[in-house]
C-alpha cells in the first residue's frame, strides 16, 4: 500500500504541478508562520520575528527546490523542461524544424516500410510446419504422375521423410446466380501431412482419395469460405458444385494459411490413374518432400544425385528434360518468392542509404542550430548548468526532432504501405499476406532513437571537449569553427558519395529499361484485350465445348470497333506450360531423346492476325483447316532453321508422339519470332496447329480482341454473349498484351521506378544540404565579405570563393560515390539488361548531375554573399 500511495503521489506530482505548487507555497508559509509566532511568544518584536523566521528557514528558492526533489520526479520533471524547451526552439525557427522533420521522415518512411515488406516476405514463418525441412523439387511442373509414384515408393528414405504432389488448376465454382473461376490445387492425398498443416474445421484428405473411384472432395481456404459461402458453420461435410460435379466439402482451412501461394483458394484430391495416358505421357505435377532434422545441403544434395540415379535406371528422357541430370531441390521460400528477394534487399538497401543520407542532412542543420546557440549555452553555464546539463538539453532536442520525424514517417509508411506494395515486384500472390504489423512501430521508434543519438552525437561532442567558448562567443567572429567546418564538410561529402550511388543505380535502371523497350518483340501489343473464357465441369461434354468456342468466335467479330478476333490455348509472355519434344521426321538425329522441345500452341484462323504476327513463308491458318483434312502446322523462324538448316521447310512433317500420337503434322507454314516467353531471353521455338484439328478445345481458351474500346466495355458483352450461349461457362482472367508486355519486363520497371524516386530524393537532399551548409557560412561570414570587398574584392571573387569552398566536399564525395558503384556493380548486374553495370554514361550522368546540383546550390547564398553592402559591414564593425 506504500508503494501505492508513492506512486498516486508522483503521477499527482506529475499530472497536477501546479496544485502541488499551490500546497507546497502554502506549506512553506505556514512554518514560517508558526515560526514567526513562536518568535514573538519569546519577546521579538512582530518584524524582527518574522525577518528571523523567514532566515531559520534558508532562502526560499533553494527550500522549495528541495521541497521538489523530495517528491521524486526530478528526472521526469527536467525531462518535460527540456523537451518544452526543444519545442520553443522548434517554433522559433520552423523552417529550418519543418524542412529537418520532413527530410527526416521521408527517410524514415521509405526505410520502415520496405523494411515491414522485407520482414513479411523473407522472415515471418511460413504457415507450413518446420519450413526449412520443405524442399520442391527441380522441373517444378513437369512431373508426371508415373514418377511421382515411383518416387514415392523411396519413401520414407534416409533424407526425405514424406513427398508430395500437387498442380495448379482452374475450378469453376457453380452457383444458382453465377458460374465462378477460382485458381485451387489438385493435390496428393498426404499434402497436408507432408507441409505439416491441419484444417481449423473437418479434416484433409484420407489414403486413397486421389484414386480413381473415390468420391470427389475438397479442402476449402478461409477466405473462400467466407467470402463466397458466406462463412456457413455447418459447411463441412455438405456438397458443393465444382465444375459442374457435385463436391463434399471436407475442411476448412485456418485463416492466413496458403499453400503454395495465397492464389489458391481450395484444394482437391488428385486423381492418379495409371490407365489413363497422360499419368505416363506429359509432366505437370510439382514435388514437394521434407527432410529429417538437422540434414544440411550436403545430404539433401546427395539423396537428389542418388534418386535422380534411380530415375535414369526407370526411364528414358529426352535431352530437354532430362531429370537425370542437375537434379537439385529448392527451399519452400525461394520457390515460393523466386527472384523477388534480390530486389527487396537492393530497395532496402537503397533506402538505408537514402535514410543515411537524411540523417547527414538533419546533422548538419543541428550542428548548424547549435552552433548559433553559443551565446545561449554560455549564459546558461554562468547560471551554473554544468556540461552534462546542456550535453543533456541537445541530446533532448535531439530525440525530440527525431521522433516527431519518426512519427510522421511511420504514418506515411502507414498510409503509403498498400501503394508500395502493389508497386514491388512481389510474385504468386505474396503481396496479399504482406502488411504492416508492431514490428512497424517498433523499428520506427529505434530508429527514431538511434538518428536522434547519432544527429547529436557532434555538438554534444564539442561540449564535452570545452569547445562552447570556441564555437563563437565573440562578436566579430562570425565564422565556422574548424571542428565544425570539418564536420559539415564531412555530412556534405558523405551525403554527396551515398546520392552518386543511387543516381548512378536509376540511371543504370533507366537504360537497361530503355533497351529492353526496343526489343523486337514479334508481337504488336497494340490495343489487343485477352479474355480467358473457361468451360470446366463433368457436365459440359466435349461437343458443348466445342459449341460454346465456335459460337462465341463469329459473335465476338461482329462486336462494334472489333478488327480481329482468335484464339489460342495460351496467353504471350503470361501463360508458359504446353510444351513437349517434336521429332523432326526427315533427320533420324533430331528424333527421341534428340528431338528439339517446342511450345505447343493451337489457334483459331485469325490468331496470328490479332497479335500481329506475320507469316514468313508459305500460308496461315485458315478455315478449311479442320477435322479430317491434313494435319498442318506452322513453326517458328528459329524452330525451322534448327530442324532444316539450308532446306525449305514447307511440306515438312513433324509428330510430336503426345500421348502416343503418331500422326504427322505437315509444315505448311514459317512464322515470324515472337517474344512468347520472356522478353530478354532466347526465343522458344514454336509450333501452331489448327484448334479445329485438335481433339477438342479443352477446358479454357484465351480469346483474343484487337479493338481500340476500353476494356471493361468488350468483357461486359463478352460474358452477356457467354451466359446466352452457356451460363456454365465463365470468364477467367482478363489483361491486354501490352500488360502482358509490362508484366514481362515488371521487375526491371518497378526497380526504375522506385530507384528513379530515390535518386531523385537523393539529389535533392544533397541540394538541401549543400544549400543548407553554404547559406549558414555566408550568413555567418556576411560582415567578412563586406569587409573584403571595402578592401577591393569583387563580388565575382567573393561568388568564386563561396561556391568553389561549398563544392568541394561534393566533388570529394562524388568522386568516393563513382568509386564506390564501381566497386558495387557485381550486385546491380543481376538487374540490368544490354547494360553493364560500370556503364561510363550512366556514371558520368549520374556525377555531373550531383555536381550541377551542387553548382545551383551553392550558387543561391554565394549571390547573396556577392551583394552585401561593405559600407553596412563596416558600420556594424
């Protein structure tokens, strides 16, 4: 109860100072009361009595000071003084705090955010047991599921305790209203044993549930079966329509889990069926396996070797996809991140610098504020404030610039965090479960603490040495102390080296974008929309797909401001997959394991035509091209000069041996190189066939539209035109090709994006601080440069000296800055294209724009220093 009753009496010491005053000054006046009355008791007169009261009781400052001390709130309470004092200090010149708060801020945001992306993505645990103990194998995708059943039968082995499969699939989710697609997962039935994860409702998927003749079931993600079901309590065990079958609904899985990426929205058995051909014909299966406790990359690398051994004893593979070579296995994460790690560093790491940068700034201004304060810090220390006292009062001030500089920027983290990530080169659908958390707040208050620290750490210093007489305490010395030059000069330098690094990375990012602009990408992206119609469902027969695609074609055409109209099973630059060994039949070299691998695209007449694609030699696609006529094809450019060097490949014939085919498919035609792929990489060879020669049009096709209305106009009718030709199909995604295009190229774009901003920052800071410096110098030296010129110097001299004295750190710093990207470019190299990473145009761009920045900044004080009247000078003197 003590400790309580102290603790009430402190905070009201605290909360309520002036009532404690108030009872404190009454306390004191009754002693001297009593006193005084005691006095005159004893025969002084009623004056002399209460003059000796007030005596017996020492001076009333010093009594009531101790009074205070008594209370226990000493610290806090000059803790409150200075941080009222920093605040006065703030109004007095808020300028000079609003430009320091905001470049503080801005360096604080940049850093707190993309640390909360970095902590999000490569640190917080995946919502998967043991993470590190998950590998995916290599040839992610292209597993067939005879392999897969091989390879389980290794398991359990000394490395790999459980594996796995699963694939990617679009599902349509039928309702009474609406027919919806979803990306979900057919998986194995030990999935979610082998990741360690467990439904918060029903159960996973049981032994034997991804064999033919089981019944069909499913695994539903949180948010599906909140948004989409409504979140019903009672949905397990109750049936859903899932293309079109009906589907027990078995589990639910917890919120914030996904696997392998937030994409999938529900998870169903495999169906594994060695009588079907396609469990031996093309791969599509992802492996997935965990490894004992405490194996390294050693042993897992080893047990690779060895069931990579085992696969080339099993079976024969041809050269492009030979799995008994280079076998490897992945950590979950990188798989699941890809490439984004290495641009989330190097931003992160661009905006360290540019925090780096900031701080250098707001040193500089302080040390500036506390060097014109001497006169102040010399009066205070007459008055009997010690060293540490005034050591204390800027280290006060300090912190207090710093946090309210951190506040702000955590709020500009905060309310710029959804743009920031929606603007990063995050893959899979990772930017969904990245978001801001207490950590946010936590590191914006250490750094806060730690740049408050850092800023005040030289003019606590020069206190500390004694030097607050030699800071400026005379009159007429009105110059930078020495200690004080240097140290500016060493912010300025330093600010100017870290903006060389940056500019010279936006610049380097900015020509590797311009040359991957020029690229000739075959295709012309021009006003072309992709809509992805999907007919899923056991209840859609092969004949109804087919009736769902050749009507909507023709309907499609005759749609207002539309010019051409195809379609193909796979999307340019977004959609990959599709793709297999063609054995050239005129050369028994380039046959079984020898044959090239080619994409397999099947289109619509006028496909080609959409995307731009010209025919080099021989003839398109055309309408007669149908079931029962001549199998054709057209290849590629690079496709028919690797299968027929010198010769004429018209009337060539090809079989690609899918599923045991062993039809031969007649070249009829050469098309141009197209950039189906990727953009900077080697064009893939190519083979098109007619859609109406295929068994059917399977369960998707992309419908391509050039026209030149928007987007949203065309997919409104193009689903009207759906639900009147068949409610049970769907529109998938929709995107344009020059998306695509964009989508392609996303990281490099991004990356110059965020380090064009950041070396665009990065300059001007270091105008601010170059400005900043320069201006306090000439303001201090005013009457030296009036006296110059009284004594014959030119304002031309005068604007000479300044600005050649304020460039100097900056050409200094550049000159650390050019050295320091040379030295760095190993790590930007992985990002450029066409470009090298010491590119001298991007260097010698990047240093002459510091230093004309430089030149504008120093330039403004030096014409004020140029027009100070001697005459004004000399009075003041």
């Amino acid at each position: 109860m003590r400790f309580l009753r102290n603790l009430l009496f402190r905070l009201r010491a605290l909360l309520r100072p002036g009532a404690m005053e108030q009872e404190l000054n009454e306390e004191f006046a009754f002693h001297v009361e009593m006193e005084t009355k005691k006095l005159i008791a004893q025969g002084l007169s009623p004056a002399a009595a209460a003059h000796q009261a007030r005596l017996s009781f020492g001076g009333p400052v010093a009594e009531r000071e101790r009074a205070r001390d008594s209370w226990g709130i000493t610290m806090l309470r000059d803790l409150m003084a200075d941080l009222r004092h920093a605040f006065r200090q703030f109004r007095r010149k808020p300028a000079f705090s609003a430009l320091g708060i905001l470049t503080l801020a801005l360096g604080l945001g940049a850093t707190v955010g993309l640390t909360g992306v970095v902590r999000s993505v490569l640190i917080r645990p995946l919502p998967v047991a043991d993470e590190a103990s998950l590998r995916i194998f290599y040839f992610s995708g292209s597993w067939r599921g005879a392999e897969f059943d091989y390879l389980q039968d290794w398991m359990p082995s000394p490395v790999f305790t459980r594996l796995a499969a699963y694939v990617a699939s679009g599902t349509a989710l039928r309702t009474e209203a609406q027919s919806t697609v979803l990306l979900g997962g057919l998986a194995s039935a030990n999935l979610f044993e082998t990741i360690g994860a467990s439904p918060m409702m029903g159960r996973a998927f049981a032994r034997g549930e991804d064999r033919p003749g089981a019944e069909p079931v499913v695994v539903l993600s949180y948010g599906l079966w909140q948004q989409e079901l409504g979140g019903d309590p009672g949905i397990v065990n109750k049936r859903i329509v899932l293309d079109g079958t009906p589907t027990t609904v078995i589990g639910v899985m917890p919120r914030g889990f996904f696997f392998p990426s937030p994409e999938y929205r529900l998870w169903r058995p495999l169906t594994l069926d060695p009588a079907q051909g396609m469990y031996r014909g093309r791969g599509w299966l992802t492996l997935v396996a965990r490894t004992r406790p405490g194996l390294d990359d050693v042993a897992v690398q080893a047990e690779m070797n060895r069931l990579a051994a085992a696969l080339d004893e099993e079976y024969d593979y041809p050269a492009a996809w030979d799995k008994t070579k280079n076998a490897y296995a992945t950590p979950l994460r990188d798989e699941l991140i890809g490439n984004t790690r290495s641009a989330l560093l190097l931003l992160l790491g661009a905006g360290v610098l540019l925090l780096l940068m900031a701080c250098a700034n707001v040193a500089a201004l302080v040390l500036a504020r506390t060097t014109d304060r001497t006169h102040e810090m010399a009066l205070r220390a007459a008055l009997g404030a010690g060293r540490g006292r005034l050591a204390r009062q800027i280290v006060t001030e300090s912190l207090a610039f710093s946090l309210l500089a951190g506040g702000l920027g955590l709020a500009i983290a905060t309310l710029g965090f959804g743009v920031l990530v929606r603007s990063l080169p995050l893959q899979n659908g990772i930017g969904a479960t990245v978001a801001l958390d207490w950590t946010a707040f936590v590191a914006a208050f250490l750094l806060s603490v730690l740049v408050g620290l850092g800023v005040a750490v030289a003019p606590v210093r020069d206190l500390l040495r004694g030097n607050l007489k030699g800071l400026s305490n005379e009159r007429g010395s009105r110059g930078l102390g020495r200690s004080t030059g240097r140290i500016h000069a060493a912010l300025v330098g330093g600010e100017a080296a870290v903006a060389v690094l940056l500019v010279v990375g936006a610049m380097l990012l900015v020509r590797s974008v311009g040359q991957l602009l020029s690229i000739n990408l075959g295709l012309d992206p021009t006003n072309v929309v992709a809509i992805e119609v999907t007919a899923f469902g056991s209840d859609l027969s092969g004949e109804d797909r087919w009736r769902i695609f050749r009507e909507l074609t023709p309907r499609a055409e005759a749609l207002n401001g539309v010019t051409s109209v195809g379609l193909m099973n796979r999307f340019p630059l977004r959609d990959r997959g599709n793709q297999g060994t063609m054995n050239i039949l005129s050369d028994p070299e380039l046959q079984g394991a020898n044959a090239p691998n080619a994409y397999y695209r099947p289109i619509s007449p006028g496909t080609l035509r959409t995307l731009g694609l010209e025919i080099v030699k021989g003839r398109g696609i055309e309408p007669t091209d149908r079931a029962g006529a001549m199998e054709v094809g057209l290849v590629s450019e690079s496709f028919a000069a690797k299968a027929w060097p010198g010769q004429d490949p018209i009337g060539q014939q090809i079989r690609t041996g899918q599923a045991g085919d062993t039809t031969a498919i007649n070249v009829v035609g050469v098309v141009e190189e197209a950039k189906l792929e990727s953009v900077a990489g080697q064009n893939p060879f190519v083979l098109y066939t007619p859609l109406e020669q295929e068994w059917g049009p399977g369960s998707g096709q992309v419908l391509m539209l050039k026209t030149e209305r928007p987007l949203e106009q065309v997919v409104t009718e193009v689903r009207g035109m759906l639900r009147e030709i068949d409610p049970r199909a769907a529109v998938a995604r929709v995107t344009t090709l020059q998306e695509a295009v964009n989508g392609a190229m996303v990281e490099p774009l991004q990356l110059r994006f965020f380090l064009s901003l950041f070396g665009g920052l990065a300059l001007l800071l270091g105008v601010v601080g170059v400005y900043s410096v320069v201006s306090y110098s000439v303001s201090r030296r005013q009457q030296e440069f009036g006296v110059r010129m009284a004594l014959g110097a030119t304002p031309q001299s005068v604007l000479r000296h300044v600005v050649g004295k304020g460039l100097v750190p900056v050409i200094v710093g550049t000159v650390v800055g050019v050295g320091g990207a040379v030295a760095l470019a190993g790590l930007a190299s992985r990002f450029l294209y066409g470009v090298s990473a010491t590119d001298p145009l991007s260097i010698g761009l990047a240093a002459v724009a510091l230093l004309g920045s430089g030149v504008a900044a120093a330039t403004v004080p030096a014409i004020r220093a140029a027009r100070v009247s001697p005459v004004e000078s000399l009075r003041a003197e």
